[in-house]
C-alpha cells in the first residue's frame, strides 16, 4: 500500500510538468480528539486525515476541472473510518465595462464510503451551484442559488433534496471597516419510500417503518390491489420538509498593519417551527443525520483575530457563543430517562481555537510551497438533555504540500 502511495505521488508530479495548468496540493495531518462522540462520557482517539486536491484548467479557458479526495483513519476505532471522493467543475466569466462582475456557475458529485460496521452512512451527492458578484463603486454586491441532491444508499427515506437561495452585500470605508450582511432562505424537502403491505390489519416485519429513523412519518395510503385475493396496500413514509430563514451581519477592522478583526452575528430561524422532524438519537459527532441544521433555530456571535506575522507565519484565534433551540427533540436528564422528562432541548454552545501556519515557498523548483499548521479547539456545549452535556478538546496539526 505504502508503495503504491509513492508511484501515485510520482505520476501526479510528472503530470505537472507536462500540463502547466495542472496543480496538486496534497495534505496530511493528525490530531487528539478527547471526545469523539461529543458525550458526558468521553472517549478519545487520534485521528488522521490524507486528503489530495487535483486541479486543471485547460488552457485559454475559463473552466476549472478538479478532483478532491480524503481519508479518514482512526486509530482506535477503526470502524468509523471512511473515504470521500469529489469530482467536480466550475465556469466563471467576467463581465462589464471593465470586467469588474464575474458570473460563476458549477457543480459536483461526492461520494463517501464507510466500513461494513458503518455501511449506512453511505451516500451519493450532486450540487450544483450559480452566482453572481457585482463590483459596484459603492459596494460588492453578491447573489446566487445552490442546489443539493444527497442519496443515503442504505437510509432511502433520508434521501433529500435541498435548495437555497442567498444575497451578500460587502461595503467597505476609508476607516478600513468593512460590513457585510448577508440573508439565506433555504428549504429541505424527503423523498420518501414506497411500503407495500398485505390489508386486513397485517403488518409483517419490517413494515410500515422505511427503515433508518430521522422522524415521525405521515402513511398515506395511495393504492389498493389485489393479487390471488390478497390484498395489499401501497403507503409512503414521509419525512416532513423544512425551511429556514437565516440573517448574518458581520463587521471587519483592521486595527493596525498585518493585524484584524472581525465580529459576526447570526440568526437561523425555522419557517417549519411546528414540524414533527426528529434527528436519529444516535450521536456521530456533527454528521447530518443526528444534528441536521434545519432541525433546530439558533443565534451565534462570533470573532476571530488575524496576525500575518514575519516569514509567513499567520495567526489566528476566536470563538463563539450560541444557543441552539430544537424544534421537536426531547430532552433526557439522566441516563435512565427514556421519555424525555427535561422537555425541548436546548443547547448553549462555546468554543475557542488557535490556529498557527508557517508557509515555505519555493522557485523554480517542482514544489510550489509547504504550509506547515497547528490547531487547538475547545468546545463547552452545556444542555439540558444529559446526552449533549459535554466538553471537547482537539490538539492537532499537519502538512500540506502544493506542486
């Protein structure tokens, strides 16, 4: 295997010198995870990343072709290991007096594939996105639209399809102050699955569920039909569709040279507050299906301090503070509470990083630079449901190599 890693290396490097519009950057990194489950009962692990970015421009073009890949490895528990594949292309062309405006339009396929023991977070996805960036005297102006198709090959009723719509607008002062406000308007809908079941009150094994989780679902009865006098029933498990509202104002000074900072505020509101969706009660850390976004309304303030310090090194640390409010998630307060006696659940969100790069650039030689990077994150998420009352720290740091 470690073989086989050499020579594929070796042929990237190869190819770009044979294609001067082809670039690789490939980055591998390592970090401590003291709580990989965000639980109250930690467990902790190390976990490397190796990931590998292709991309090529053909010449005299304005289309970019690319290809993104990683691997997940966890030492100690290796089941959750998984691969992403990307593969995707964008289109950009600028327009207007002087080409100040710019339209993009693009898209791209993801797949990931887990471990037989994690086989059912497998899924396929298609996005596809369209943009517009005006360059105004006064202002920058941005808008656009993006669409999302993700298909979990073995949970077919959490397939879905996501749309959203977004304007950015950026202003920036003499007093080297920037403001920007930015709203989305986002709408998530299932597709849902066909269940055929014998009538007369029957309901074989398996039945009338669709499988996965991820809700409480309306059956409605679509059609009847009878086969050697049995008679079946076709119904559909449907997961409700969500909409979200969300409105973001963040305001940017640069204090001093090579120095700046930015505060952020957000708000997410629900359109569907009255929705019966539940995500899985299994936790797997931030992945969508046990914490999607638009199970729950929110409010974040947030900061971060740049510093580009000498030989290019560069600085940054911040933080935020959020509540998260759910829409239809019961609270647990003990380990042994199986009904949800704490009511709706809440979270109060905080965390802090650091993050410190080094970058070495190089000329005339087949490697562009190396960016060398540590990272430090705490996370203190306080609920009232005893299953999401934890605290997590991450130390962790890597290389990234661009030819």
């Amino acid at each position: 295997m470690l073989r086989l890693k050499y020579i594929f290396l070796f042929m990237l490097v190869a190819l770009q010198f044979l294609f001067a519009q082809f670039s690789v950057d490939f980055s591998a990194s390592s970090y401590l995870d003291d709580n990989i489950y965000n639980s109250p009962i930690p467990e902790q692990d190390i976990i490397s990343d190796y990931s590998i970015y292709l991309n090529f421009n053909p010449e005299s073009t304005n289309i970019n072709y690319y290809y993104d890949g990683s691997y997940t490895q966890y030492n100690n528990f290796s089941s959750r290991n998984f691969l992403l594949h990307e593969i995707g292309i964008y289109y950009y062309n600028p327009f207007g007096e002087d080409e100040q405006n710019i339209f993009y339009l693009g898209g791209d396929w993801t797949k990931r594939i887990d471990t037989e023991e994690n086989y059912y977070y497998d899924f396929s996805q298609l996005y596809a996105y369209a943009n517009l960036n005006f360059a105004f005297d006064e202002m920058f102006l941005k808008m656009g639209y993006n669409f999302r198709y993700r298909s979990y090959d073995n949970l077919p009723d959490l397939t879905n399809y996501r749309n959203y719509l977004f304007i950015q607008g950026n202003k920036s002062f003499q007093t080297r102050t920037s403001i920007i406000l930015e709203a989305d308007l986002g709408y998530k809908s299932y597709a849902g699955v066909e269940i055929f079941e014998p009538g007369g009150g029957y309901n074989p094994p398996g039945g009338g569920g669709g499988g996965g989780g991820g809700g409480m679902r309306s059956m409605s009865v679509e059609t009847i039909e009878s086969t050697s006098a049995t008679y079946y029933t076709t119904t559909t498990s449907a997961i409700p569709s969500m909409g979200q509202a969300v409105f973001l104002a963040r305001v940017a000074q640069s204090l001093i040279e090579k120095v700046g900072i930015y505060v952020q505020y957000r708000k997410q509101i629900s359109l569907t507050p009255n929705t019966d969706y539940k995500n899985l009660d299994t936790q797997f850390v931030d992945e969508e299906l046990f914490d999607d976004p638009f199970s729950y309304e929110s409010e974040t303030i947030s900061s971060q301090l740049s510093w580009l310090l000498p030989w290019s090194m560069k600085l940054q640390a911040g933080g935020s503070i959020s509540s998260k409010n759910y829409l239809n998630e019961a609270a647990y307060i003990s380990a042994e509470d199986t009904v949800g006696l704490g009511g709706i659940r809440l979270d109060d969100k905080n965390d802090v990083y650091v993050n410190f790069s080094k970058n070495f650039f190089y000329k005339d030689t087949w490697i562009n630079n190396i960016r060398l990077y540590i990272n430090y994150l705490f996370i203190n998420n306080k609920s009232n449901s005893y299953w999401y009352d934890y605290r997590n720290s991450v130390y962790g740091g890597g290389i990234e190599f661009n030819f």
